[in-house]
C-alpha cells in the first residue's frame, strides 16, 4: 500500500527511515526518500486504508422480522430520528422536552455515520461536507453558548464528563455542552454552560464519542453463560498474552451488563432512557426527573416521554425510548466488505485474519458469540459476528479515563465490538484519531492487556501489518 507523508507519526517516519538505510545502506538515497516525504508524495509502507466506501453498511432492519415487528422498527427509527425542541413548536423540531442542558437534539444526530444508528458523523471534507453538528446547536433558534474547544467542525459528536468534584471527590457525570438559554421557546431560562476551559486545563474533562447500536438486539439475548465460557475459554493464551478481563454487573439484580463503553447499562431500553434524558434532557418514564431544576428553566410537566393514553394503535401509544429501543433492538449487524475476487487482496484478507488470532486479538474481541432462546424468532439461537467478548479489560495508563461505573474501574473498557469498523471514521473511545495503525498503538501502555498482543503485532513484517489493517478494514 502506498503511505502518505502528511499522515506520518514520528516513529512511523523513523522506522521508514532506518529500513531504506537497511535496505540500500546509502546516505544520498535516505536523503532523496526524506525529499520525497517532506513533498508529499508517497513511498510503499503500511498504511490504514481508511473507511471503505460504497452502500453503508448498516441501518437496516433484521431479515426475518414479523409485520409486528417490523412496524415496530419502523415506527422506532422515526423516534430515533426525531428532532426535539423545548416545548415541540420549532420548525422542523416538533419533539417535545429539550434540556434545560443538552448535548444534541435527535438519537440520529450522534448515530450517524455510515448510517441512522451508527456512530458520529463522518470527518468534513470536500467530498463529504457534512459537519459536526454540535457546532450550529450551539445557536439553534437562538441559544446563547459558546462552543467548547474539544468540540471542532471536522471532528467527532462528543460527550464530556469531569472526573473529580471542585472538592476533590469522584464526579464521572456527563456535564452537557449545551443550555437553552437565549432559545426563543425558553424564555426566562437563564442558565451558564459548565467551565469547560477550566476543566479541559486541570485535566479534568475525558470524552466519549456515540457507540454503534447496529445489531445491539442480538448482543441483548446472548446468554450470560455464553459470556462467561467464553470468558475463561484460551485460558493458557490469554495467560500468555496477559489478558485477564471480567465483566460488568447490575448493582441491582447481578445481572451482566454490556451496553456502553464501559458495558454500563444492562438493557437497550435502560440504554435509551438514560441517553434521552442525559444528552437531550428528555425526562421519560425510566429517568423522570429534570437534571437541572433552575427555576425558570423546568417549562414542561414531567414526564415529558411516556405512554400516550389517548393513542389509538400500540406504535402510536408507545413512549419515545420504547420506540428507540424496539429500534436498536430490531437492526441489523453492519455487513462486512463482499468478498474479494481471488488475486492478492482476498489472499491479504485471509493473512489479516490469520494474524488478529496470531497476535491475540481474538481473546478479547471474540469474532462470535451465540444468542440464546429469544421471543423473537428474529434474534433467536444465531450466531453474532461481533468481534467483541463483551467483558472489561484493563486497557492501561494511556487509555484511563479515571472514571469508575459499576466495577469498570479508570482504566477499564468493554471490547468494542469491531464489526463496522470497515465504515467508522473516529476511532476509541473519545475519537482522538482516525487511523487505525495509531488506534492499535494506543492500546498498549502501563498496566494494559493489550501490550502482548501489540508487542507481537509489531515485531511482525510489514506486510503482516498491512494485511491485519486491511482485514479489519473489511469488517
């Protein structure tokens, strides 16, 4: 693959380096290949090859859905898309309970990219001039914030939460981005938009970026005990490679939980609600209660989502996060690339899978799980190409967040499910990179899991390396 110069990390541009001095042992060519860097033009090494284009991968419904079922998808995607406003009467916004403090107005608006449901919106360029859509709603109809400096055009949807209180103690709560202040539906509102400066300058703000939910009503109904073998399955590997892991549990009934960066939240349902009223402010039958009550600031009854007695058929009667939920839980896995012709791009597939399971990849990010008996027929006894184990792993000092939930500890995340990865733009946890060679580097540091697995993918050749990028570039 052809390498580009302005994408160069300083150890891959060393690296390239010393091998042309290995290879042709001449000053004058290193010097020559340094011109050729430093013009922008390209020399063969690996490189990411970037999300894949054609059809997206992922937003449709499950093949082998029933007429309920399906219409309850349906319905579920136009609440999922649904545009909210303070009190429903803006145009082109006639969701109802936005705020007082909010990251964005619509489920589709985070879950975007390559598709409704998927993750953020992807990178702004010429060929795509889509642009982050937390920047205009920092003044939608009005509003009076300011945008933080985490928060760019090109960049990814993000949330952010501060680790510690001003006094020292453990905070971890999402602090929203966004107030209704100044909105022309939320008079007499007036409201200030955290220190966001401060915090990012004491090093106190972490961020997450929106989680895919393609295929998530298949994660739901895999059995806890298929979790845990497959937990304590390899045991000798893992040993080898340092990789321990355990899993999330509800504080409540015991259960494994498994949805959200740090397998958080137990159910899509439980998902919806918390996400409805943490990032739209939505108060809703699951989460009721406005988290800020400033006078002035609280326009609507409580709660503003749930359960309309005076609807005439069920999709109708149901609550925005019961249609959200009946949404992820009805939607397709993402669809890998198609197969290649065979010639050397099906033959770099085939080694870059071979080398995911060399290095151990697949201890942690288990390429198959199997539902257990569902009531849908749907999502019932089939298998899962996830890529993920669903447990927590000890990703290191690099990765910590210093933010504790349930037993994931600040330097705990769940596996992330790779399929899809073909199409994601901004990669880990906060979308601090888009290149997925440095995505892998970042998973090692002190303390991580990772390091035997990065240890060994990196003292494998060149072409290895590539093969594996382009593998899981094909997920």
């Amino acid at each position: 693959m052809l390498y580009k110069a302005a994408g160069f990390l300083h150890e891959d541009f060393t690296q390239n380096c010393r091998t042309v001095d290995m290879m042709l042992n001449q000053r004058a060519t290193k010097f020559a290949v340094l011109a050729i860097l430093a013009a922008g033009q390209t020399i063969w090494a690996q490189t990411d090859p970037g999300p894949r284009g054609g059809p997206p991968n992922g937003g449709n419904p499950l093949p082998g859905l029933t007429q309920g079922e399906l219409a309850y998808f349906t319905a579920g995607l136009a609440r999922f898309t649904e545009v909210d406003s303070v009190k429903g009467t803006q145009p082109g916004a006639t969701g109802t309970g936005l705020g007082p403090r909010f990251n964005l107005n619509s489920c589709a608006g985070c879950h975007a990219q390559p598709s409704v449901g998927g993750s953020s919106p992807a990178l702004n360029s010429k060929q795509n001039p889509q642009v982050n859509p937390q920047i205009a709603m920092a003044t939608n109809f009005g509003a009076a914030n300011t945008i933080p400096s985490f928060i760019q055009p090109n960049g990814p949807v993000r949330a952010v939460r501060f680790i510690r209180n001003p006094d020292g103690t453990p905070d971890g709560g999402v602090h929203d981005l966004f107030t209704i202040t100044g909105r022309s539906d939320a008079a007499g509102c007036n409201i200030a938009q955290p220190d966001f400066a401060t915090a990012v300058a004491q090093q106190n703000a972490i961020f997450r970026t929106p989680i895919s939910v393609f295929g998530d009503g298949l994660i739901e109904v895999i059995p806890e005990s298929t979790i845990l073998a497959n937990l304590a399955a390899n045991a000798a590997q893992k040993k080898q490679f340092g990789i321990t892991g355990l899993v999330n549990r509800n504080g409540n009934d015991g259960t494994i939980t498994r949805f959200g960066w740090k397998a958080q939240n137990k159910s899509l349902l439980l998902f919806a609600g918390e996400a409805y009223n943490v990032e739209q402010g939505v108060t809703n039958d699951l989460f009721p209660n406005e988290r800020d009550e400033t006078p002035g600031c609280v326009i609507n009854g409580i709660a503003e989502d749930h359960f309309d007695t005076l609807a005439t058929t069920p999709t109708a009667a149901m609550s925005d996060i019961t249609g959200q939920s009946a949404f992820m839980r009805f939607l397709a896995p993402p669809v890998p690339a198609p197969p290649p012709p065979p010639g050397p791009q099906g033959q770099s597939l085939n080694n870059g899978n071979q080398v995911f399971a060399q290095v151990g990849c697949a201890l942690c990010h288990t390429p198959v799980l199997q539902t257990g008996l569902a009531q849908s027929a749907a999502l019932s006894n089939k298998p899962v190409q996830l890529f993920s184990d669903l447990a927590l792993h000890n990703m290191g000092s690099g990765l910590a967040d210093g933010i504790t939930q349930g037993l994931a500890t600040g330097t705990d995340w769940r596996s992330a499910p790779l399929w899809g990865l073909g199409q994601k733009v901004f990669l880990l946890h906060d979308g601090r990179t888009t290149d997925l060679m440095q995505a892998i580097q970042q998973h090692a540091s002190p303390g991580s899991e990772a390091n035997g697995s990065v240890q060994a993918l990196n003292g494998l050749p060149a072409q290895a390396k590539q093969d594996l990028l382009n593998f899981l570039r094909s997920l």
